[in-house]
C-alpha cells in the first residue's frame, strides 16, 4: 500500500511534467507565435470595426450637421411662432379681457332690465288692495268669490222670503174711492164692509210759485214828497229767484258734479220751459251761499277745533292747467275743505290744523310731524300699511316677514273692532310686532333690495320707526280710529268733480267751492237734510 508521501510525489511530479512542457512552449517561440496571430487577427478585427465605426461616424457627423442645421432652422421657426403665439395671446388676452367686460356690462344690463321688469311688474299690479290707489280708479275690480249655487231664477225678491216693501206715505190728494162694476150696477144688492185694499201712487213734479211784490207810490199832501215802501232784504232785482231753486241750482254742480250748462237745462225742461235760468246766473250762487254762511264755516271750524281726534288728507287737483291742492279737515261731523297752492307744511298752515293741539289721523305724510306743529298724537293709517304689506308680498315673495306683518295688524284691527283686547294683551301684541321687524331685518341681510324695488324694505323701515304712531290706537286709553279712510271718502267728492271738469278756471272759483262743499258735507255727516240746509243759507241776507 503507498504511502501518503508516495502519493504527493506522484502528483508533483505530475505537475512539474506539465510545467516543463509549457516552459519549452513558451522558451521555444510557440507561445509568442500565437499570441501574435492572435493579436494581428484581433487587430485586424478592431481595424475593421475602426473603419466600420469612421465610416459610420462620417454618416453620422454628416447627419448630426444636418440636423444641427434643421434643429437651428426649427429653433428660428420655434422662436417666430413664439413670437406669433406671444402676439396672438396677448390679442387673445385684449379680447377676453374685452368680452369679459362686456360679459359684465350684459350681465349688469340683464340685471338692470330685471329690476325695471321688477318694478314694472310691481307698478302694473298696484290696485286698491295693495297700495293707495282708491278703488274708484280701478276700471275692473277682482271678482267677488262667491259661495252661493248659480239657479235660474231671475233675480229680486223670491217666493216665500220676506220682501223688502216701499214706504207708504200720507196722501196729498184727495182719496180715490174705488167701487167695483157689480156694486154700480146693483147696489142694493151689496153692503160695503170696514174690510179694504190700498194702493198708491207716489210722484213728484217740479211746481212754480211766483210772488209779485209791488211797492205803490205815496205822496205828501203837504210837501209833494214822494215815497214807496221797501221791498224784502233779498228782493233786489225786478226778477229774483228763490231760495228753493237757488239750493237746486247750487247743489247739482257743487254736490251732484252735474256741469252749469246741464242744470240750466235741466231746470228747463222740469219746468216745462217755463224757467230758463242763465248759467251765469248758476255760476254765481256758490259764492253768494259762500258770502252768507260765513258763520257756519266759523262754527264748523270751533267744533273741529275742540274735537279730540281730527282727519286729514290732500289731494291734487288743477286750476287754470296748474297743480293746486285741496286739502281736507274732518271728524265724524264735520268737514272743511281748504284750497293751497302748495303741499306739505305750508298746505297744512293753510287748514284749521294750524292751532290744533289734539291727536291727527293721517297717511303718514312726513310734513305733519313738522316742529312747526304742537299735535300730541299721531295716528298713521293702518289700512294703508296693510296693503303696502300686500305690494311687499306680490314683490318679495320670498319673504314671510310682510306676510307675518299683514296677518298680524288684521288680527289686531279685528280684536280692536270687537273690542275684545285686554290691557295685558297689548303689550304681548306690541312684542310680536317687534318681533315681525326683527326677522324683517334678518331677511333683508340675506335678500337685500334692489335699486329697482326698496319698498318692502322701506315699509319695515318706517314700521319700525313709527311704531308707536302705527300702534298709538292700540296704546291710547281712549277710542281712536285706526285708519284714515274718512278723509279719503270726502276727497272722492273733490277727485269726481276734477275729472268732471278736468281743470278749475280760477282759484277763488275753486276756494268757493270749498267752501260751499264745507257745508254740503258736514251737513250729510250730521244726517241733516243738504237741500234745506241749502235753502235756509240763501234766505240769509248778508
């Protein structure tokens, strides 16, 4: 068996063959030799590739010059759309800038005719029952619900209801005793019984009466003078008309707004032709009833003066194609008409308003809280607030302050009328109000007003600043009325008589007629007959 030290020398001898072999190879040139054909052949290789890479760096170079030119040309290109993009930008830029200023003129136009649309809108759709425009104004008035099942029966009174029957009267004429043709004929075959009918026939016609005063001449026996007796203080012409047709005259242009022209005729025909009064004649009784009831004004005037509430309101009329004013004074009696040439302060000085002390009605006209007057109450009228608060509804619909407020002042109004507040009901129903205000408030932070449309607005505004001249008939310990709607119902008589006669002709015509209206009016106020009252003014002498 070999040995471990057999076993090494085997393998180094082996190794050292190998080496000795190898050293010959490199000693003998061979090794050399191979490394050279290699290295030639490697460099042959890398001399082609050179060439291979000259060539293909010539294609390259040639194209890289290219394209640095093409790159060049492209960056000259690049430069002038940038320059061009550059000016169309800023040209852009000038346009949109352009339309959006005209975006924003449009849309402050459209803006601008939605407000006008607004507030045309809310002008055509005023009426009486949301602004201060009288009903008499309104050609079509809203159709009445009504409840009641249409029938075909004509209408007036029906079978089985209680009617409504005219007033006899006590005969003037001497009774007609009607007998029927069977009594005629055979009365002793008939006996009449305490058992009768009657009718009547009631009429009037217009009767003449002419009473001749005649003043004879007497002559003194003893000295020739010669005197006659004096005729009654309103005898005065050879031809006078009476009291009686003078009241007429009077009333139908002053009261019943019939033209001069038409009451001369009028007059004529009831007359049968028989009168035929002058219109000149017409035209001057107002001022002679104006010149001989002097007192009754004055003492109309006391009486308003000692009232303890008084109505007020104005109205325009013309007088020879100019803006006049005729201003109202009245309570529940008595009424003065007052011409001005002016409104306001001035207007006001011009009525019994001018030294009144006590508490005013009116629709908040700003003049009569002028210093200029020592009123202690103001009464603002409710019913003019109600419907203001109806315009702020039809043209804020999105608010529900002006609903609130309309719905409260009503339900007020309503406990007032039936006198159903207790005194510790007042102060809840003041509270509420105030609170109807603040939530006004807050609705217009979030929906402010426009420049077309700030009514609503304003209304709350003035709500809250006359509170206690909008509720001062709610806090009075005494009655007071709530709306001013009397002074608007004797200024009806002056607005029929404008349209009737479209332009006054002078201003003491008009101050007349003011005057006369003065009596007329207080007279129906008091319930007293306009025609007598009429007729005892002419009978005065002056």
């Amino acid at each position: 068996m070999r040995t471990e030290l057999e076993i090494k020398y085997d393998i180094l001898r082996g190794e050292n063959y190998r080496l000795s072999r190898k050293l010959d190879y490199y000693e003998s040139g061979k090794a050399f030799e191979a490394f050279q054909r290699k290295h030639d052949k490697e460099l042959k290789s890398v001399k082609n590739k050179l060439q291979r890479s000259e060539a293909a760096y010539a294609v390259l170079s040639e194209n890289n010059r290219k394209n640095v030119n093409e790159i060049g040309r492209l960056r000259d290109v690049i430069a002038e759309k940038d320059r061009e993009l550059d000016g169309l930008v800023k040209e852009y830029e000038g346009m949109l800038d352009e339309y959006k200023n005209l975006i924003d003129e449009l849309r402050k136009q459209i803006e601008d005719m939605e407000g006008k649309m607004k507030k045309m809108s809310a002008q055509l759709n005023r009426d009486y029952t949301n602004s201060s425009i009288p009903s008499s104004k309104e050609e079509n008035h809203k159709k009445i619900a009504n409840s009641r099942e249409k029938t075909n029966r004509l209408p007036g009174g029906q079978k089985g209801h209680k009617g409504a029957r005219r007033k006899p009267m006590e005969p003037t004429e001497p009774i007609i005793k009607l007998v029927p043709e069977e009594v005629v004929k055979n009365p002793q075959d008939w006996e009449e019984l305490e058992t009768k009918r009657a009718r009547q026939v009631i009429d009037v016609h217009m009767e003449i009466t002419c009473v001749q005063y005649e003043a004879h001449a007497y002559r003194n026996k003893h000295t020739d003078r010669i005197i006659y007796s004096a005729f009654p203080a309103n005898v005065v012409n050879e031809v006078n008309y009476g009291e009686g047709i003078k009241a007429l005259c009077c009333l139908l242009p002053s009261y019943c707004n019939v033209s001069i022209r038409k009451t001369a005729e009028l007059v004529r025909s009831l007359t049968d032709n028989k009168l035929n009064i002058s219109t000149g004649m017409i035209a001057g009784l107002p001022k002679e009833l104006k010149d001989k009831t002097e007192e009754d004004r004055k003492e109309i005037v006391r009486r308003l003066m000692s009232s303890a509430t008084l109505h007020s309101d104005a109205t325009g009329i013309r007088v020879n194609g100019e803006k006049w004013n005729i201003y109202v004074t009245a309570n529940n009696e008595d009424a003065i008409y007052t011409l001005s040439k002016v409104k306001g302060v001035e207007g006001i000085k011009a009525t019994p308003l001018r030294d009144y002390l006590n508490t005013v009605i009116h629709d908040h006209d700003i003049s009569y809280y002028n210093e200029a007057f020592s009123f202690s109450k103001h009464q603002e009228c409710v019913a003019h607030l109600i419907r203001y608060c109806q315009d702020s509804i039809d043209n804020e619909p999105e608010l529900m302050w002006n609903r609130q407020m309309k719905q409260h002042l009503q339900w007020i109004i309503h406990r007032y009328k039936a006198k159903d507040i207790a005194d510790d009901e007042k102060e809840e129903l003041i509270q509420t109000y105030d609170r109807i205000l603040e939530t006004a408030a807050e609705e217009y932070k979030s929906h402010p007003p426009t420049k077309y449309y700030r009514e609503g607005f304003n209304l709350a505004k003035r709500l809250k600043e006359y509170r206690n001249e909008t509720l001062a008939f709610l806090m009075s310990e005494t009655e007071l009325e709530y709306d001013n709607n009397l002074s608007e119902r004797l200024l009806r008589q002056c607005k029929r008589k404008s349209k009737a006669v479209i332009s006054f002709r002078s201003a003491e015509s008009t101050s007349i007629y003011c005057d006369v209206l003065s009596l007329i009016k207080s007279a129906d106020l008091q319930k007293n007959n306009i025609y007598q009252m009429m007729k005892e003014g002419f009978s005065r002498t002056r």
